[in-house]
C-alpha cells in the first residue's frame, strides 16, 4: 500500500494514515520537541507531494534537508524502521531538488526588492516603533509621489536622507517628519547591510513562478532555501518567509478546491513569525493564510508546541502531527495538556499522557476526512523517508546548483536607473546649475534672488535633490491587496 494522486500514505499505527491530497491546501501543523522527528515528518511529506506532481518549498534550518535528490537507505534507523513497520516493496529514491539561499553561497540567491517588500515587513526587520514606522512609510509615500524607484538599501537610505534634510518642506503636504526617527531608520539599514542585507534587497527579484515546477517525469521540484545563516536574524528569517508567502499570496490565480495542491509551503520555525509581531501583522497574517487556500497553496507550520501559533492560525490547521513533548515542570504539563485539546477527541487514547511517551518518529495524527472534518486523533509511526539523510557535502550541493535550469539567471545581478541613481543625477545637475548662475551673478554683479538662494540651499544639503515625475505609482507588494498596496508595473 502507498500513496496515490488522491492520498498519501505518511503514517503506520494500529491503522494506515492516509493525508487526502484534496485536503492538503486546507493547511497544516507538525509541532514537537527538539529532537523527536519533526525534520523527518517535513521531509517525508515533501517526498510524498513531490511524488504526485505537487511542488514544494521548505526553509533546511539545520542544514540537515540537502541530500534530498539522493537515494537512502545508507542510514540503519531507517533500515530498523522499514523492518519494524513490516513494509514491503519499499523503495529508496532521490528527489528533483532546487537550491536558494538569500546569501547566494549555498543556492540561487534569493532577492526582493525594497518596494516589494514594503513598509510593514521592513519595519519589522528593521526594529521600528511605531512612531519610527509611520515616518517610514512616508519615505515610501514621498518615493511614490515623485516616481522613485525603491530597489535595493542605497535607494531607500538615499531617499531617507533626502526625505530628512527637507523635512520642513514636506511638512505641509505629508506631515511631521521626526529627525530623530530619520535617524534610527538610517542607523538600522546601516546594521542590516552590515548582516548583508544588500544581498537580498535588489534585482532580478525573485519570480515565484520558479517554485511552482515539475521536473520532465512530472514530479513536483523541491525548492529547499538554505537557513542556517539566515537564522542568525531570526526576526529576519521569519519576516522574509512572510514576503514570500505574501508573493504566492498576491501572484496566483485563484482555484478553489483542487484535487491536489498547487504548492506546499513550510514554514519552518514558525513561532518567529508571531513573537513581538504586532497586532496589526498578525492580524495581516491570519487572514493571507485563510484565503491562500483558494490559490492551491497549503502553508504547513512547524514548531516546537502548536500553543504557538495564535488561536486564529491553529484554528486553520486541519492536517496536523504532534511529536513528543516534554512535561518536566508545572508549566510544561500545562502545555501538554493544552496541546492535547486540540485534537478532536479518542475515547481509546489518552491524549495528555501519550504526547509524552512518544517515541523518536512516532507522533500522534489527526488529518481532514473526505467532508473536510478532523478525523479521531491516531497514534502512529511516521513513514521513514526515501531520501538520503546524510547532507550534500559542498562539492555535492555545488554540482546540483551548477545543473539546475536556473542557474546563471538570479546569479547575475542588475543595477538599473533608481532612487539613488535619480537622486544623485539630480544633484550634480543642480550643483552645475548654480555654478553657472554664480558665475552669471559674478559677471553681472546681480545680487542672489530668493530662488537662487534656496537652489544653493538644496544643492548644500547632504541629502541629493528630488527626481523629475515619472507620473506613477511604485510597486508595493506587501501582502498584496490585503495590505492595500497595488502592484503596477
């Protein structure tokens, strides 16, 4: 017995577990301590949706998801496992396979631009207050109204400066502008291109499209990002997978109910996305995740206790396996018991008591049934993964990303005509201008005119002169139309 288009067989107990795939998009949860299989679950579901055409991206926090694209078998707790299950005619496989990684060192770099990516999440990198980021969102508003593109860090810390030094004209139009504010924004984009931010933040930005492919036998491509480094900024890590689920989000179609997802998506660590998170950026969340479904896309939280996840996010999570959790102080067993509650109810089972006895691999399970309603909570063994479990080593992984059909494309970079190319163009034609001016004023002995005097002014300041109109609006994806941004191109 295996899985098939119309269900995928991921877990052995006292019965088979079967994940509907018509369900699949209806979102889902894998929760457990450190240690107790959570990677191997994720990993053997990737396999399985890979198998049945679905694409699928994961985020390889620990750098243990590389060896996807080779055959297992090389690992003898997988050996014991298959024998234990008493499963015949298993097969080990390798798994079409794509590499990212925001840093371009272990897989296509991975780019957005600032304007995409938008005020919000940027202020939530960048550690702003409240205060902090409305005055953000000015800078992009200012940007907008004068047609400036905002593409990589030197457009937005040149519009910043601009937007500060001529604060007092911006004043009537837009408001106060804090300088203190300018000033921590400006401190913040310098500690973020320190972390290498100007890597992620610039062209060719990442065309989601890429994620959504099959390889020529019809099975879905894994996209795994490389993490490791990235978690080093874990408000960083969680934000950027949010961009790229708003992408998905605003980008696709919509489906319905399909008879298989269009795309599976884990997010991996998912309590950084919550923690500080305001209530304005939950909220956002919450709703992207209810309505992605219609777009065949099922988003798949992985985290140590399900409690989490706000209430308004677990309440969506209809396919869900719950490792084991520990319970060693007054507070832990309050957990384990919250977490029992939500699953939909065994009266053979006690739910609390196994959530604590569970064995490495070994998870309780309750899936969508046919009529979308959560089945009776299952003990069971999750199914051992085809691939291989050791990880690429670097000349493996490098010889994978060299072959992919991507390569060579987001490698090359792109520096076209923005904010800070605009701005400075600007200011050297207005410091040629005075010039000449100067010299006119010197040959006719003309005192300086109010307007020239504040020309002088403009090309004095730090900060470069404003661009000429373009007459339209700069892209603003951030988690598209829910967010009341517009994507005109």
């Amino acid at each position: 017995m295996g899985s098939t288009p119309s269900a995928l067989w991921i877990a052995k107990g006292k019965k088979d577990i079967f994940l509907l795939t018509h369900m699949a998009n209806r979102h889902g949860l894998i929760a457990g301590a450190t240690g107790t299989g959570k990677t191997v679950s994720l990993r053997v579901l990737a396999e399985n949706f890979s198998r049945i055409g679905v694409p699928v991206f994961m985020a390889d926090i620990k750098g243990d998801l590389s060896g996807l694209p080779l055959l297992g078998g090389e690992n003898p707790k997988v050996v014991e496992r298959i024998k234990k299950l008493n499963l015949k005619d298993f097969n080990f496989e390798g798994f079409p396979v794509v590499y990212w990684d925001v840093f371009g060192e272990q897989g296509h770099p991975v780019r957005t631009t600032i304007s995409e990516m938008g005020p919000l999440l940027l202020s939530r990198i960048l550690n702003l207050n409240e205060v902090q980021s409305g005055v953000l969102n000015l800078i992009f508003k200012i940007a907008d109204d004068n047609g400036l593109l905002l593409l990589d860090l030197k457009d937005l810390k040149a519009m910043g400066q601009f937007v500060g030094d001529h604060a007092e004209q911006f004043k009537t139009q837009y408001g106060n502008i804090s300088a203190a504010s300018i000033g921590a924004i400006q401190r913040n984009l310098l500690a973020l291109e320190e972390q290498g931010g100007d890597k992620f933040f610039g062209e060719p930005a990442l065309d989601v499209q890429d994620f959504m492919q099959t390889d020529p036998s019809g099975r879905g491509i894994i996209n795994v990002l490389s993490a490791d480094k990235l978690m080093q900024s874990p408000k960083l890590y969680g934000t950027f997978l949010l961009w790229m689920l708003s992408e998905l989000f605003e980008q696709l179609p919509e489906v319905g109910d399909p008879s298989k997802p269009n795309l599976i998506f884990f997010f991996d660590e998912a309590h950084l996305l919550f923690d500080d998170a305001p209530k304005i950026l939950i909220d956002k969340i919450e709703q992207v995740v209810r309505l992605i479904r219609s777009k065949g896309v099922g988003v798949y939280f992985v985290t140590q206790n399900p409690l989490d996840l706000p209430e308004t996010i677990l309440g969506q999570l209809g396919n869900r396996i719950q490792h084991a959790l520990r319970a060693f102080t007054p507070k832990d067993q309050k957990s384990v018991k919250a977490a029992a509650e939500t699953f939909r109810l065994n009266p053979k089972l006690n739910v609390v008591k196994a959530i604590t006895e569970l064995e490495v691999g070994e998870a309780l399970l309750s899936v969508l049934d046919e009529k979308g309603s959560p089945t009776m909570v299952e003990r069971a063994y999750i199914l051992p993964p085809r691939s291989r479990l050791a990880p690429l080593s670097s000349e493996e992984r490098n010889q994978w990303i060299k072959e992919s059909i991507l390569y060579g494309h987001y490698e090359k970079t792109v520096d076209r005509e923005s904010a800070y190319e605009k701005l400075r163009a600007r200011a050297e034609q207005l410091r040629t201008e005075s010039q000449e001016q100067a010299v006119q004023r010197r040959q006719t002995k003309e005192p300086k005119s109010q307007a020239e005097q504040l020309l002088g002014a403009a090309v004095k300041s730090a900060a470069h002169a404003i661009g000429s109109q373009l007459g339209r609006q700069i892209i603003r994806g951030v988690l598209g139309s829910i967010f009341g941004g517009s994507r005109k191109r």
